[in-house]
C-alpha cells in the first residue's frame, strides 16, 4: 500500500469515467436514432486487494478501485417479439384499408355520378319509351341510356382491375407483375432478409463470449422490424449472438445464412401472383406460402387481390359487379327477344313501320365470353337501329294480331317492371337493390376494416411506447447521468492531485 | 402502466395527439365544405344503403309523375274529341227526329242527307285524331289511320278490335297500369256498305243516311236509327265520363306520389345532410382541441428538459 497506487486508482477511476460519459455522449447522440437501444455502463469494484502496513494488528484491506464490468444494452426480447407481432398486423390493417378505400372511391355511388345514376337514366328512358313506343327519338334516346349502362359497368370494370393490376398483377398481361406492388414488397422483404443475415455474420464474427457489439444488434433489430412490416416473423436467438428467423415456421434465415428466398411467380386468374420459398441452391422447397402470409402489408396485398369473399376484397367486387353486368343483360335481353308466355317480343321494321320478331340481343359481349362488367357492350345494329328495340309483346297467334300494333308498350313494361320486382339473374333482386346492396357491404367491410385498424393502431402505439420505455433514451436521465460522471471524474482528479502534492511533501522531506 | 419514458416517445405521442385532432378537424370541415354527413359508404353503411334505395325509388315516383302529366295531356285532347263526337251524334239525332215526321218532302230529306253524310264526315276525321303523332283510337296500331274509307262505300276500321290487345297503358304507381286509349271500333264502329253491315253509330248514320236519300224514303229504318244514336250518345258520355274519371284518379295519385316524394325527401335530408350548427360546434370543439394540443406539444418538446435548469 502506498500513494503511489491510491494515484492509480484515481487514475483508473478517471479512465472508467472517461469511458462511461462515452457512453452517456453516445446515448445523447443517438436521442433520435430509430432502433437505438440505450446503453448502460456497469461499474464495479475491483476485487484485487491491497492490505496497509506491515503489522498483523493493522492488517485491513482496501480495494483496488474500480472497473468497468460491462456495456449493458437495454433490450427486452419479449416485448421486441411482440411489438413485431402487433407491427405485422398494423401494417396488414393500414394496407387494406387503403385498399379497401380504394374500391370504396371507385365503388362510390353517393356522389351521384355512379352506376345508379346509370340506371336511373335507363328506366327513365324506357318510361319515355313507354309512353311513345313508335317514337324514333324515344327510342334513340333508350338506345343512348343503355350505351351509358354499358360504360358505366366498362368503366368501373376496368377501375377495379387495373387496381388489381397494380397490387398483383395481370396474368394475361406479360410484365405486369414485375411492375406490380407484390412484387416490389417482396423484392424489398429479400433484401432484408439478405442484410439480416449479413448482419448476423457480422455480429458473430466480431463479438467476443459476453460481449455483444450493440450497434450492430441495433442494426439487426431494425432490420427485423422492417422485415416485420411486410411478413409475420419469429425469431430464435442463437448463442452466438445471430439469431434464427422463419415466417410463419418457413424458416428463412439459419444463423449467418439466408436458407430461403422468396420468389414472385405469376399465376391463375384467381391467385395472379404466388409467392414461393427457394433455398440456397435456387430449388423452390415451397411452391406456394400466399396461405402463410397472414399479416404484414404482402400478406393484405395477396388478400386484397384475392378471391374469398368473406372480406372486402377487389376480386369479390369484381365478381359482385360482373354478376351484377351479366344479370342485368341478361335480363334485358331476355326481355328483348323471348317469348314469354306465349308472347312474342316485336320490334318495329324502319322500312315498313310494322311489328317484327326482335331477334337482336340489347346486350353483348365484346370479347365472345360471358358477359360481365369488361365486355359488356350494346349490340352495334341496336345503336344503328333503334327501331330494332323490342317495345311491343304480343301473342301472334291471336286471331286479332295485327302487325300494326306498333304503339303496343307491353315489352317496356316489362323492362319498368324489372326496376319494382325482382330477378332470378340476381338471387331475386332489382338491379338497382342488388347494387345499393353491394355498396352497403362494400361500405360495411371498409369500416370494419378502418375500426380495426384505428384499434390496432392504439393498440401498436402502447406497445410502441412500452418498447420505448424499457429501451429508449430520455435526455432527463443521460443530463442526471452525464453530471454524476463529470462529479465523479472531477473527485477522482482531486484525489490524484492530493496524492501528486502528498507526494512532494514527501520529497521535500529529504531537504 | 410505464414507469420511464423517453424523448422519442413523448415526441411522438404529442405527433399522435395532433395527427388525431388534424384528422378530426378535417373530417369536419370537409362534411361542412359538402353539406353531406356521408361522404363515402363506410361513414356509415347502412343509411348509405337507405339512401340508394330512396334514390331509387323517388326517380321511380318521378317517372310516374311524368306518365301522369303526358298522360293527362293526351286524355284532354281525347277528351274533346269525344265532346265533339257527342255533338255530332246531338245533331244527327236532331236531324233523325225531323227526318222521322213524314212530313217533310223528299227535297227537305235530301238536303237532310247531306248533313248527315257531313256528320258522317266530320266522326270519322274525329275517330282518326291524332296526338303526338299517335292515332288515339287505333288501339295499339298507332301508325295506321283507323278509318278509312272503303273503295265500296263505308268505312272500315284497322286499329286493333275491341277483342284484341287495344290497351295502351302507362305505370302509375309500383305495378298498377292504367289504359288510356278506347278502341275506335267501340267507340264509332264501322260499315260496308256493300254488304251493307257495320257496327256502331257509323252503321246507324250510314244507314239513316241511305234512308234519308231512298225513294220513298225509309221511315222505318230512320225512326229506328233514333234509339241507335242515343245509344250511341249514351255510351260516348259513359266513355268520356269513365277517362273524367281516371283524370280525377291521376290527379289523386299525382297529389300522393308528390306526398311520398316530399317525405322521402326529408327521409333523405335526415340521413344525408348535415346538422350544420352541430357540425359548426364540432368543428369549434375539434379546433380547441386541436390548439390544446400544439400547446402541449410545443411546452413539452421545447422547455421540459433539466438541462434548462443547469
């Protein structure tokens, strides 16, 4: 024991200090860095002892000073997993609900401008047509309406699909895919999953047992995060530090190595883009994990753009809408040209101004499949002709049938009777019911939608502020922090210049 | 319950607390800028739905009205032309009672003769009325003149029989028709003067006419034709009091339809449009809120930190 290691351990004491307001400099420093955990310095006291004087009596033991026993890093693995969880889902529900307002806009039919509007022009028309069955202009003006229908359902037949296009992709369309949002999502998810594991090597290459580089930990834990964004993703930890990461038990990342990609394949009309897994040496180990991708923004896109009709999704719209474009031509057309009860639909001839057999459909398909909201077009001689359009309905086989009955309306009431009563073609609605109906689920799904996503949010900004708490940096805290180092170091170079003079009276004894 | 907080998190926690207000406050500013509570479907769904149906179903009541109002038009022209027709037949009648004293000459007769086959004239050119480029008392066969002048003598009718499918009707209400037409044949009848058959007052007229004009004259025949034309006289009257009465239902019907689209109307307004002064105390909640927590927000963000007290 002597002065001399007192001035050692004021030397070391002011290194440990120099160290720990490092860290406290670092903390400040990365207040705002996203993904920061703070950091912790943790002093002890050396157990090397030191005993003063020679004597047994006086024997006693003092410390050496102090140490730095560890950086410590402020993560909360628990809370980490389950932010990440509630992440998915708040990226899923933000998604579709941007999705789903989407549809909502196009599908809007309160501004008036829709295909209610559409049909109203329609039936007012055939009530004009009604009361002037032989009347060209009326006609013309029933031919017109029923081209604006047809539009209309072309027009939002094609805003929904494009929207599609946009998140999916178009198998009939080459290059559509790789312009689409699933594919650029999924492109973006590779990428992290490539830093992930690099950030893995990295982080066992550099650490030592105990001794975990933080930064790089950050780095990692933010790119899982972002990962998250888009994926459910579970993580193990390794002991080396590198952690093991799998969507959904597919597992993607093995330690330092990435095992599985994921891979975009364009696929039916249905299902338009698939995503695969493929593992290291390129072979596809899972053909198909649209089912696994139950939260994260890929996992709402692949729903969005799906079939099932449970949820708001664009395909059932689009389903709904087509079914709603081949019920209504059909039950036009049927009009137009059946015999109905023995009762033959008539059109007027131009030349002779006499009933005819209607044998011309209103309604078509421009592309020779069935009908439905795309193809959906009136029949080009209809246009030309307007007197081809059926207004008359008469039995042909009445003794009193006169081809001259051209102001027979009979045919038009039943098109007006269309509007009041039911058809089989739409599960025994009126067109214009079976669409307040569509938009009123329409309307429906999207506030569930946006419910759902207003309470994951709340739900996202606890957990957020909870991570936070237990990982974050608060600037109150590093000011306390930062002045009980500077006090510290302050001592500790008092106790060194006490010892330094001590030391000089010391040599001054001689003299 | 969170024991430690951290800058990152107060900061955005005060961003939330603002974004939410601003969202808010815009929300309300655009229902007011519109005047509509429901802006998009899931505002709320179900009046959107509600909204739909009662568009649907004033444009239907529109439609009806319209029908009524053509409707109405057409019936008043058919209207005089069976007051015209009425008059004829008075004439005749008249005429026919002269006629029937035997003593007026054969002269007197004649020149009788010509008025009637005058009156003969001017029923049939009524029969063929025209509206809106439709004969009205052709049935269905709106573009063929109904009577028309045989090649020998009489007058034959082409619109649709009373038998057949005469009926044109118009929609007044959700599956209720109403004919607005009566078939030329019931109402003038016709006559073939070859074969010397017919139906109707032109049977009888054609036929006091041909009495009026034989020598000797047909007294027989032209005391008969008296009940015929008051027959005919009655049941035109009966026709034209029935279409008085379908006007008057119009009328009726026009004053409900107008009835029921006025509720709807404030069906719709409830649903639809905005309660302004609760949207203007919303909006003036909304702002103080709003200001409250920039407030708050600038306080905390700028000045709660230690180090202002070092």
């Amino acid at each position: 024991m002597s002065l001399t290691s007192s001035m050692n351990i004021a030397q070391q004491a002011l290194l440990v200090n120099e160290a720990a307001l490092n860290v406290v400099s670092n903390n400040i420093s990365n207040v705002n860095t996203i993904g920061y955990s703070r950091q912790r310095v943790c002093l002890s006291a050396n157990v090397n002892h030191t005993s003063f004087g020679g004597s047994a009596y006086l024997q006693a033991y003092s410390g050496t000073g102090v140490n730095i026993d560890r950086v410590e890093r402020y993560t909360d693995a628990y809370l980490q997993s389950y932010y990440r969880q509630q992440n998915s889902l708040y990226n899923y529900l933000n998604q579709a609900a941007n999705i789903a307002s989407n549809v909502e806009d196009i599908m809007n039919e309160l501004n008036g401008t829709g295909l209610q509007a559409a049909f109203t022009s329609f039936f007012e028309a055939a009530q004009t047509l009604n009361l002037n069955p032989s009347d060209i202009s009326a006609r013309q003006n029933y031919a017109q309406q029923v081209q604006t229908v047809a539009m209309k359902f072309n027009e939002l037949g094609s805003s929904l699909k494009d929207a599609r296009t946009a998140l999916v992709g178009d198998v009939n369309e080459f290059g559509s895919l790789q312009s689409s949002k699933i594919y650029s999502l999924t492109t973006l998810a590779n990428e992290k999953l490539q830093e992930i594991a690099k950030a893995n090597a990295d982080i066992v290459k550099i650490s030592s047992p105990g001794m975990l580089p933080s930064g790089l930990l950050d780095t990692r834990d933010q790119l899982i995060e972002e990962l998250s964004q888009l994926v459910p993703v579970s993580i193990v930890e390794n002991s080396n530090g590198s952690v093991n990461l799998s969507i959904n038990g597919i597992e993607m990342i093995k330690g330092s190595q990435q095992t599985g990609t994921l891979d975009v394949v364009a696929g039916s009309q249905s299902e338009p883009a698939i995503i695969r897994v493929k593992d290291l040496q390129g072979e596809v180990v899972y053909s198909n994990i649209n089912s696994y991708l139950n939260s994260g923004s890929i996992g709402a896109v692949i729903d969005m753009a799906s079939e099932e009709g449970d949820v708001l999704t664009i395909k059932s719209t689009m389903k709904n809408l087509d079914k709603l474009a081949k019920g209504f031509s059909d039950i036009i057309n049927r009009i137009q040209t059946q015999v109905i009860d023995g009762k033959t639909s008539l059109a007027i001839d131009k030349d002779t101004m006499l009933l005819t057999d209607a044998t011309e459909n209103i309604f078509e398909s421009s592309d020779g499949e069935e009908i439905n909201a795309l193809n959906i077009r009136v029949n080009s001689d209809i246009l030309e002709d307007p007197y081809l359009i059926a207004a008359a309905r008469l039995d042909k086989t009445d003794p009193n049938y006169s081809a001259g009955a051209i102001g027979n309306n009979s045919n038009m009431l039943m098109v007006l009777d269309v509007r009041t009563n039911g058809s089989s073609e739409l599960d025994n609605f009126s067109p214009e019911s079976f669409l307040s109906q569509m938009v009123g689920d329409i309307g429906l799904k999207t506030a569930s939608i946006n419910s759902s996503l207003k309470s994951q949010s709340a739900v996202l900004s606890q957990v957020s502020s909870q991570l936070s708490s237990a990982t974050g940096v608060n600037i109150n805290e590093e000011v306390i922090d930062l002045t009980k180092y500077q006090a510290a170091y302050q001592a500790s170079a008092r106790v060194y210049s006490v010892c330094n003079d001590l030391l000089d009276v010391l040599l001054n004894l001689g003299r | 319950m969170i024991l430690r907080t951290t800058n990152q998190a107060t900061n955005n926690a005060n961003l939330n607390y603002i974004f939410s207000n601003q969202i808010k406050y815009n929300e309300i500013s655009q229902q007011i800028a519109s005047q509509k509570k429901i802006l998009v479907p899931s505002d709320n769904a179900i009046d959107s739905m509600n909204i739909l149906n009662i568009n649907r179903q004033m444009s239907k009541l529109n439609g009806y009205l319209n029908n009524m109002s053509m409707a109405q038009n057409e019936l008043s022209v058919l209207d005089n032309s069976l007051a015209s027709i009425t008059s004829s037949l008075q004439k005749a009648n008249d005429l026919a009672v002269q006629a029937a004293s035997e003593t007026n000459g054969t002269n007197n007769l004649q020149s009788m003769k010509v008025e009637i086959d005058q009156i003969i004239e001017n029923v049939i050119s009524l029969g063929n009325t025209k509206y809106n480029g439709q004969y009205i008392f052709a049935g269905t066969n709106t573009g063929t003149t109904p009577f028309q002048a045989v090649s020998t003598g009489g007058v034959e009718y082409t619109g649709t029989p009373q038998d057949g499918p005469y009926q044109r009707n118009i929609e007044i209400s959700d599956g209720v028709l109403a004919p607005i037409n009566v078939p030329g044949d019931r109402l003038l009848g016709s006559y073939d003067a070859a074969t010397e058959t017919g139906t109707g007052v032109l049977k009888t007229l054609y036929q006091l006419s041909d009495a009026m004009g034989a020598v000797p004259p047909d007294f027989d025949t032209i005391r008969a034709s008296l009940d015929e034309i008051q027959g005919g006289i009655t049941s035109t009257t009966n026709i034209r009091t029935n279409f008085a009465a379908m006007t008057a239902r119009f009328k009726m019907t026009e004053t409900s339809v107008n009835n029921s689209l006025l509720q709807l109307t404030s069906y719709k307004s409830q649903m639809q449009d905005l309660d302004l002064a609760a949207a203007a105390t919303n909006l003036a909640n909304t702002e103080l809120a709003l200001n409250a927590s920039m407030a708050v927000a600038s306080n905390v963000i700028q000045q709660l930190s230690l180090l202002d007290y070092m």
